[in-house]
C-alpha cells in the first residue's frame, strides 16, 4: 500500500543517517547518533517539500553550530537513486529536500494502480477497535445531537478501518433503567386516557406525540384488554410492545442517514446475564468499596476520581453508572477489543474519569478506553437560530433534518468541524447549488473530471498507460500541487485516524476540489500533444480515483453529472 509521502520522510531520514556515517568517517563530525528530530513538510513549498531538524537538535551533542553540522551532512549526501532532486541548507540550520520529477510521476502512478485502495495502509496493524456511538434513548426520536453524533462516529470509524484498524461500529440500547420505567409509565397513562377520565400525566413523564400514537395503537389491537390486569403487567405489555418498534424505527433512520451497526448491544442481557453484580462483587473483592447508609460505594478518588460514588443504593437496585462499567469491562475484556471508543455529548465530561477510574480498578488499563465528546450544533435559516422544523412546526430531528437536507449535505457538514468545537449549521447553505457550498463544491469537481472524460470518449480519445518520462512531464505549478496534495492523502487518513477527527477529511477533499479546479483552470487536457495530454488525464483520474475514496470514506456521493 503506497504512502508517497511517509516513504519520503523515512528516504529522508535513510539519507540523513547515511551522511552522518560518512561524516563520522571522514572526520567532519564527532561519533554519536542524532537525538530525535522531526521531518516535516514545510508550509511554504519555495523551502522545499520536506525540512529536517536534525542538525538543529544535534548542536549540543556534536559540539558544534548547527550550520556547521548541517553543511556537513549535506557534502556528505548522496542523492543519486533517491527520490530527491536537490538537498540545501536554510537559515541557522534546516535542511531542506526537494523531490524529483521521478517521486510526482510515481505518486500518480501509485494511484492508478491502487485504485479504490489507494489511502490504505496498515497503520493499524489490524487491532480491534470498538466504535460506540449515536446510543439514542429509544423512548423517542433522534434529535440534532444525535444527527451529529452519527456523522461523526461512523466517519472515525470508517478512518480507523482505511487506517488498518479493525474497526466496529455498536450502538448501546438502553432497553432498563429509569428511561424505560418512564417509557412504560407514561404509555400506561396514555392507554388509560383512552378508557377513562381524569387521567393526568406527571410532569416529568413523556408527553411526545410518539406515546399517544403507540397508545393508540397498542389499543387498536388489544381493545381495553389491559385495563382489567394488574399495573405491572400492562406496562410490561406496552413496553413489550412499543419499545421494539422504536428500537426498529432508530435503526431505519440511522440506515436511512448511511449507517449501519455490526451489532445493536442490548443493556437488558448486562441484568440478564449477571453481568452488572459482577462488576459490584468484583470491586468488592478487590478492597475497592465501602458501605455507608446502607449503600455501596466505589472509592473513585483512589483512581483519579474527584469523588467517590455510590455503585448500589441503599434499596438494593444499582445506580445507573454500573452497567456502563460492566458493559465497558465487557468490551475490553470478556470480548478483547483492543480500544473502546465512544462519542458521547459534553454534557458527560464528568463521567468519564468515574468510569475510567471503574476499569483502572478492575484491573484494565483506562488508556484503552478514549472519548470523543461533542459539542452541540446550532441550525441556522435566514441568519436565525432555528428549533422547529419548517414543516412540522416540532422540534427538529433526524429525520425531519434529512426531510430538509440532503444526506451528503448532512454527512459532510456534521464533519466540517471537530466534535469539540461548537458550529452553526446553515440550513439554507446546504442546499444551495454553488462553490460557496463546500460539500457541492467538492461534488462538482468529481463531476467536472467526469466531463472532462465524457468529453474525450466522445472525441474518441481513451486513456492508455503513461510512461513514468511522460508523468514526469506534469511540471507546472498547478500539476505539482495537485500532485503533491494527492500524495498526502494516505499520511492524512492517518492523522485523522490518531485524532478520531473525520473532519480532517472534509478539510482535504476541499483543498483537494480546489487544487483541482486550479489545475483545470490552468492546464488543458483536450487539445494539446497526445503524450501530454495522456499525462494530464492520467492526473485527471488520479484526482477522480482520490475524490471517489474521501467520499467514501464519509459515506457521500461523487455524481457524475450535476
């Protein structure tokens, strides 16, 4: 799997290594090893593409300025065979590298070659990641947190699995509890409004058109039936029927926004199986609770905490918090995934080092749990905040968003930013046609290159495999950035990989679409000589085949026509 650009960083440092035994040998400088330096691209391209600190950090262990050892190194480099066409000194000490037409023609040919593949690697080395996310209560509809959530868990997911992870994706069904309780009671007392008067609901139960729809229907089948058995068994009826139908509705709509789970993990089998008083007696037997007022307690603060917390209450039933850290424990342990990920709202910063501190008591690293916390959106239409979608007249939802939206414009724009940053969403900017549309803007470029093809095709021009001396005719300014840009996106899958920040996805495939447009403004493809005009289609569907595997990535359409 090519990655032009690590390849040159590790060339880079090959041929630094190389001059430094040379060096060592004839005298120039004094035996020893490089501390850690940094091989970077520069931002300003006229410095060359890549710049390496090595001499800068060397001064104190050579004894000598770091222009003088960089000097050193560069009359000692030997550049022939390597992907570097020039290699200089700048400022107090950098050294600069400059690529060879060789390494541009070679990255498209990389492309050309892998395809589909092309952004792969094996960073990852195939270790199992857990990517939990979205985990809307199922007592209603997915709100606009939730819309961002989804986008957001699937594209870390989707980079981790082009990073070489193993990458799955769960969504937590919490099916008990006290949302459940409510759930049940608040469809009790819709069913009964329908058979008697007088019936109130309580302030803090669900009142969403949702509960009277699945009282109503509940009733439909079943008539008065239920009026006539005990409160707990109707209640048990009503959720048993309600709640399957809700967790069916979450999974259509979250199917019809791109994403489907590899497993929707059901809260109820952690009571079912034991597994919630397992991790009680756990930390029992490991001398890490106390009683007081009847209750059990977690010595959190022993772990990092800022307080301990209760684990069961003084009536026996376990707080909230502990089938979270036995469903945690579950993940990276009874099922051995490497890394538990989870993309949870801001409000849960406070919980997170209470169940790290959990795990780190049961004996598992807490490093190998990580969470991604989210900000909140704000939509945006005709300047003002929006709460209300423009149909219903109800507060916005998934689903009344993609009613609105169109689904890439949703995708693309929930990874616009990092999920700790806050953002407006432009309602009507994401459904307008033109360049000030960033997911557009990125469309019609994959769209633009498609005419260009249809366009030769008609004429009867075909692409045929290019010559690494032709690639190496793409010289201009425009070609080389394209190029160079191109080159960048195995590294950058990385990189958002590391972060878990999908919007370094959205982020390339803009600069991509721009660099893109520059290059079609510049550079003809019809018209000029057929061996160049092979090269500039082979960096037209180069450019194509990049476009295509970002959009992928993100789960977003590349149209051909628009």
């Amino acid at each position: 799997m090519a990655n032009p650009v690590l390849d040159a960083k590790n060339e880079c440092r090959a041929l630094l290594e190389a001059a430094l035994k040379k060096c060592t040998a004839a005298g120039k400088l004094p035996e020893g090893e490089f501390p850690d330096y940094v091989v970077e691209i520069p931002n300003d391209s006229s410095h060359g593409d890549f710049a390496a600190n090595a001499a800068m950090v060397s001064a104190r262990a050579f004894r000598k300025a770091p222009k003088m050892i960089a000097d050193a190194l560069v009359s000692e480099m030997e550049l022939s065979g390597s992907s570097f066409a020039k290699v200089e000194v700048a400022g107090p000490g950098f050294i600069n590298f400059t690529l060879a037409p060789a390494w541009f023609a070679g990255t498209v040919r990389s492309v050309l070659e892998e395809k589909e593949n092309y952004g792969r690697t094996d960073f990852g080395a195939g270790k199992k990641v857990l990517v939990e996310f979205v985990s809307a209560n199922p007592t209603g509809p997915m709100h606009i947190g939730n819309a961002r959530g989804g986008a957001l868990g699937d594209g870390i997911a989707s980079v981790l699995d082009w990073a070489g992870y193993k990458a799955d994706r769960e969504f937590y069904v919490n099916d008990a509890g006290n949302q459940i309780n409510k759930f049940g009671l608040s469809l009790d007392l819709r069913y009964q409004q329908l058979y008697k008067d007088g019936v109130e609901m309580p302030e803090d139960s669900y009142h969403g058109q949702d509960i009277i729809d699945h009282a109503k229907n509940f009733a439909a089948i079943h008539g008065d039936k239920y009026m006539h058995t005990s409160e707990e068994e109707r209640r048990k009826a009503l959720v048993d029927y309600a709640l399957p139908l809700n967790i069916e509705g979450l999974e259509r709509d979250l199917a019809k926004y791109r994403i489907r789970y590899d497993r929707w993990f059901r809260e109820s089998t952690l009571h079912a199986d034991g597994s919630v008083w397992k991790v009680v007696e756990l930390l029992k037997e490991k001398g890490h609770t106390y009683e007081q007022d009847g209750a059990v307690w977690f010595k959190a603060t022993e772990f990092g905490a800022d307080k301990d917390f209760v684990l069961v209450r003084s009536n026996g039933v376990p707080t909230y918090v502990v089938p979270d850290i036995a469903y945690h424990y579950g993940k990276l342990v009874t099922r051995g995934y490497d890394k538990a990920i989870d993309v949870l709202g801001a409000d849960h910063h406070g919980y997170v080092p209470r169940l790290k501190a959990a795990l780190q008591a049961l004996g598992v690293d807490p490093d190998r749990l990580d969470v991604v916390l989210m900000q909140m959106v704000r939509l945006i239409r005709d300047g003002q905040v929006v709460k209300a979608s423009k149909r219903s007249g109800k507060a916005i939802t998934l689903v009344t968003l993609l009613d609105e939206v169109p689904i890439d414009a949703a995708r693309f724009y929930f990874n616009l930013r990092e999920a700790s940053s806050q953002f407006d969403f432009d309602l009507d900017l994401a459904v307008e046609q033109s360049s000030q549309n960033p997911v557009y803007y990125v469309q019609y470029a994959h769209a633009r290159i498609c005419s260009i093809l249809k366009k030769l095709d008609a004429e009867g021009i075909a692409a045929r495999e290019v010559s690494a001396d032709e690639l190496c005719g793409l010289s201009t300014p425009e070609e080389i950035a394209l190029i160079r840009h191109i080159a960048r996106f195995p590294s950058e899958i990385i990189e958002a990989a590391k972060a878990y920040d999908p919007a370094k996805m959205t982020r390339y495939a803009m600069d991509l679409a721009t660099l893109f447009h520059k290059f079609y403004t510049a550079c003809k493809v019809f018209g000029e000589e057929e061996s160049l005009m092979q090269a500039r289609l082979a960096l037209c569907l180069a450019s194509k085949t990049v476009l295509e595997n970002v959009l992928s990535i993100l789960k977003i359409d590349a149209p051909e026509t628009m």
